[in-house]
C-alpha cells in the first residue's frame, strides 16, 4: 500500500474505527444508491419577483400537487385537493381563514391532519430515515417520526395514531403540527433547487428572495448578468454601483437600496433635486408601477438622471482604463455636439432629445464634478459597508458559479460566445486568449478576485471585470452586440436601439454546435441537455422553449412582470425527477391572498419532455458516483483491516 493511500486509510479508520462500523456504513451507502432520485428543481430569471418565486418554491412547480394525486386518486374531489395543496403552501394563512367560518374545528383538524400525514410519508418515502429525521422540525420531530413511519409491532395502529391526533388536538397543539407537517412537506418534494441566473433587478424583492434562499436546504446559483452586477457593486466598483442605482431607479424600486438594504440615497437625492430642479427629465420615465406621491415621483425622475448622467461618466473612464476589453465604441459622452445638439454614432449623425448636462464639459466629458466623485465615494462605501448585502454576495459566491454541470445537464445563463459559423469565439481577457469552457473559468476566477485577490491590482481587474462580464459583446452572460441604454434614453430612432443577439442562439436548432458545447463542457451526447436562461421565450408568437430536439431548453419565460406582455407567460420552470424531466409554463401569480382566499394556484401546463422506462435511482446521480467511491475506499478500509495493516480501534 503507497504511503499516500496509507494514510488516507488511516483518516479514515478514525471515522470506521472497527470492521463491524466500516461494514454497517457500507450496507447503509448501498442501500442509497437504490433509492429513487430526488426531484430537482430548476428556475431561472426570477428578477425580483419575491411573491411568485416564493409561490413557486412551496408548490415545487407543481410536485406537491402531484404528491397530493398520487396518494388520493380520485378519493378526493378536486376541490378537496385544492384545498389541501393551498394548506400545504401557506398553512398559518389557511387556518386564519378556516377558523372564521368553520364551525367543528375538531373535525377538520382530524380529516385534515390526516390528508397531511398520508402525503408527508409518500414524500418521505424515496428518502433514507436517517435523511427525513435531519429535515424534521425541531418541536415535532418525534411525533412527525411516529406518525409517519410504520411500526410493525404494535397491533392495533389505528388506536395508536388516533391517541397520538386526539392529543394534540385536545392539548391545542394541531394548528402548530399543521404548520409543520406542511412546511416538511415541502421540504421534501424538493431535494435540490437550481437557480439559472437573475435573481436581482426589475422586480420589488430581490432581497427577499436571497433572505429566503440562504435558509433553503439545498440550492445552488449558476450567476446572470444582472447577479453579477450587484456582485461588482458589493465589491466597490463604481460603474457597477451606477448601474445598479440607475436599474433601481428606472423600475422605482429604490426602495430595495434605502428599506432592503439601508444604503443612504439622500446625498445623490439632494444633488439630483438641486442639479435637475428645473428639468422634467422627460427621457427619464420609469417602468413598473407609479408612486402616487407626485413629489416622490419628480425625485426619482431626478435621481434616474442624475445617476445614468454619472454612470456613462465612469463606464467611459472604465472602458479608457481597459482598451483590452475593445469597448471603446461604447463610450459615447465625447461623441456629443453641445452646440448641434446631436450625437454621431457610427459615423450617422442623431439628434439628442435632452441636451440639459450641467455637469458634463465638453472638453473632459468623463470627469466627474466634485460632487459627484464625493457621492460615488460615499457610495462605495456605503456598499462595501453594507453587512446584509456582503452576505448575500457572500453566499451567491459560496453557491453559484458561471455554469454546473449536474447529474448530466449542463446549465448556465446566456450564451456560451461563438462566431458566425457556428465556431467557438476567442475572447482576451488581459494577456490571454480564452474560448468555451475555458472563458467561463476564467472569467469566474476573475470575479473571485474581485473579492479575495490579496494583491490590490488583482482585486481591482477582478472589479472591473465584473461590468465587463455585465455588458461586454463577448461576455457569455450577456450575449448582444451592445448594451444600448444610452441610445434608448436620448435617441428616438429605434435603429439605433437594436441589440444583436450573438450567434449562439441561430444554432439553438443546429445539433453539430450543441454537440460541440456538451463535448466541450465533458458532457456525455447521450440523455445530456442544456439548460439555459437569460433571453425571455416569446410564447404568445408560438416560440418555443425546447431548442435541438429537446436537448436544449430556455426556461426564461417571463417572471418579471415587466416582460410578461413580450412573453405572453409568467416564466418556465423545469421539473427533474426520479421518471423524468418535466416543463412547466406558468401563468401570472394574481397574489398570495387570492391564492388563500380563492385556492387559486399559478395556472401551469406541463410538457413532459423525457420520461424514463426505468425510474431513475440515486445510483444514477452524481452523488451515486460518489458513494461508490465512498464503498471503494471503505472496502479498502475493510480489506487493510482483515489483511492486518490497520488494527481495529476498539
């Protein structure tokens, strides 16, 4: 035996201290390969969506609702069920309402307790013991345990349960039980969540959502263009603060920086009112819904302007500081005539529809005023310093990455960067030439040094990469020609608003590139598929969302409200479990309240788009590849013991 294996052994004889232990973790581990699978979970673009993402998450794109059919059938009426999935969502809410108009609670504690103890245990059931005790909740893990666990020595089980119901109803302990056995229940039906990209910007809670995924039992977050861009702002960098500001701003959802998370707005607000006091900023109207207050609403109007003005400022000393990224077309403040009123764009002349600058010189466009620099710097700080949001990038960095590739899929938001024949295109990130795979991992190194780089040029590049990685042509989270935010404030001519998609999405149907994007990725062609976000899925003009056969789904169909008239739909999610892969398209989340008061639920169709004629086991996973491994070394661990290298530890 090498002395590295030796010792390796050893470690682990510490854990298996004796033949009969290293023995019983081998039966366990075998034992779970042959469980069935768990569900995966798959969602993507939520954009701040809090209320629909939250639905979504306690319905598992419909499993509970399924769990419910596959244990009652037709025994119970659809409105029955209905009623039941809405207790499992939002169980506190439910038993308000019920408790107002039902006149035996008793009786419904114990049909519905019950209902609720049958689908905890077919939950449970593709889970070991050992795995369902971990995610019972604190107060009623026993009683939970008991109940859904069959016990084949007592007789008369009937009697037992009963007594076990009867006494916390008698005890007035039923409302918290029902709590939670519902909260487990949706624990369960659900194994994992994966999160293709876009959890900030357009919608209210960004924040809620990350509050809400730090506590999930199980997640990772393949990062969007919108993610890292907050994650540059967490980091400092000043075009990314803008940004971020300016996207808050144009959706009135400022809110999110000043209640979210406590970053002072008022010195930029001030500037803004006194800089713009006169100015209707008419190029500047917000999406999404309308503050009532109409001075609230001239002050964002102001603020809008106020920080996209200093955002093109510093993303030209950005692009001047970093000719390698090739985006010099992009700076656009020296291109401006101030006294034609015009912009020159491609060597066409456009007019400008708002030439009020006050704090733009013409000869040193890209110069902040020194108001503005001292509003950046508080900014930064502000950022930097904020500890709810260094936690949340805290934990996208821990769980998220650029792409995963999982249980043979490969997943990511955007586009993987090719050339016009279909070809892998090469991009410089500084002093090197990266394409495919290599692109993202180098690309995501970066944005770790952003954050960890103990060399201060490092950690700044690493900064600056993160805006590039935001808006660059050939970032892979981004994917167009150009970020044309400039040209959609002050131009009217729509020409000039075009963004040319990259060419990967003309090969969406080409089955040679997707081949060559799974082979490059390690991906085995058989039963692999990419699953992809970004680029919202206009279904109302019949486009679908299943690419190359099925090999490629886009599940970006809408979350935010403010794409859902392009859509015609309120998102895909994706559904993998132990027979197959299923597609569900949702429709509009009216609210939480409707979905308690009226049972309704988010309308969904489901397009099965693989079904296995085997059930999938965990065996099959990637967790099954390594609890083989995890045998192989405990059978080492075993023959070292019976051979006489390593003595047993009793």
């Amino acid at each position: 035996m090498k002395a590295l294996e030796t010792r390796y052994v050893e470690r682990l004889a510490d854990l298996y201290p004796t033949i009969a232990a290293a023995s019983t973790e081998i039966i366990n581990l075998q034992a779970i390969l042959n469980l069935p699978k768990g569900t995966e979970h798959f969602i993507t673009d939520v954009h701040g969506e809090y209320e629909a993402f939250a639905h979504v998450l306690k319905n598992g794109s419909g499993s509970v609702r399924r769990k419910i059919d596959e244990v009652f059938g037709n025994t119970l009426s659809q409105k029955d069920k209905k009623e039941l999935a809405t207790l499992i969502y939002y169980p506190k809410e439910k038993l308000a309402q019920v408790k107002e108009t039902e006149t035996n609670m008793e009786d419904w504690y114990m049909i519905h307790l019950y209902r609720l103890i049958e689908v905890s245990k077919r939950a449970a059931s593709k889970y070991t013991r050992s795995k369902v005790r971990k995610a019972l909740p604190k107060d009623f893990a026993y009683v939970i345990e008991e109940l859904i666990t069959e016990r084949a020595e007592i007789n008369d089980k009937e009697s037992y349960y009963n007594a076990i119901i009867m006494t916390m109803i008698r005890i007035n302990r039923a409302g918290e039980f029902i709590v939670a056995i519902s909260n487990l229940i949706q624990r369960l039906v659900v194994d994992h969540l994966h999160i293709v990209g876009d959890i900030y910007d357009r919608g209210p809670g960004p924040h809620l959502i990350m509050d809400r995924l730090l506590n999930y039992h199980s997640v990772d977050i393949q990062w969007g263009n919108h993610d890292v861009l907050w994650m540059g702002a967490a980091a400092g960098q000043q075009a990314c603060i803008a940004n971020v500001i300016r996207i808050c701003a144009r959706y009135g959802n400022l809110d999110i920086l000043e209640d979210g998370y406590g970053i002072n707005l008022l010195p930029l607000a001030t500037f803004a009112l006194r800089m713009y006091k006169d100015d209707p900023c008419s190029c500047f109207s917000l999406k999404g819904p309308q503050r009532s207050n109409q001075a609230e609403m001239e002050t964002d109007l102001r603020m809008h302007k106020a920080i996209s003005v200093i955002q093109f400022k510093i993303e030209g000393q950005t692009i001047r500081r970093h000719p390698e990224f090739e985006m010099e077309e992009r700076a656009l403040l020296h291109r401006i005539d101030h006294e034609k009123g015009t912009v020159t764009l491609d060597g066409k002349e456009y007019p400008m529809q708002d030439m009020n600058f006050p704090t733009i010189d013409p000869d040193d466009p890209y110069r902040l005023s020194a108001e503005e620099q001292d509003i950046m710097e508080r900014l930064e700080q502000a950022f930097l310093g904020c500890e709810k949001l260094q936690e949340h990038m805290r934990f996208l960095l821990s769980k998220g990455g650029l792409y995963k590739v999982h249980n043979g899929n490969l997943l990511y938001h955007g586009c993987v960067p090719l050339n016009a024949d279909g070809s892998f295109r090469k991009v410089r990130i500084f002093d090197q030439v990266f394409q495919g795979k290599s692109l993202y991992d180098a690309l995501e190194r970066y944005v770790r040094k952003g954050f960890f780089a103990i060399e201060e040029a490092e950690r700044e590049n690493g900064k600056d990469m993160m805006w590039y990685i935001w808006q660059s042509p050939n970032s892979p989270l981004f994917g167009k020609d150009k970020m044309a935010t400039f040209e959609r404030y002050f131009l009217k001519e729509k020409e000039t608003h075009v963004e040319k998609k990259n060419p990967y999405y003309s090969f969406l149907e080409d089955s040679d590139v997707v081949d060559h994007i799974m082979q490059e990725f390690g991906l085995s062609l058989k039963d692999a598929y990419i699953i992809n976000g970004h680029v919202p899925v206009k279904c109302k003009n019949g486009e679908s969302p299943i690419k190359c056969n099925g090999r490629v789904m886009i599940i970006d169909g809408g979350f935010s409200k403010a794409y859902q008239k392009e859509t015609g739909i309120a998102g895909y999610t994706l559904v993998y479990n132990s027979y197959g892969l299923l597609l569900v398209a949702h429709e509009p989340f009216e609210s939480a309240e409707a979905a308690i008061e009226k049972g309704s639920d988010i309308h969904s169709e489901n397009m099965v788009i693989k079904r296995v004629l085997k059930r999938r086991l965990v065996g099959d996973t990637d967790n099954g590849k390594e609890i083989r491994e995890q045998i192989r070394d405990l059978e080492t661990l075993l023959a070292a013991y019976r051979s006489g290298e390593i003595k047993e530890k009793i």
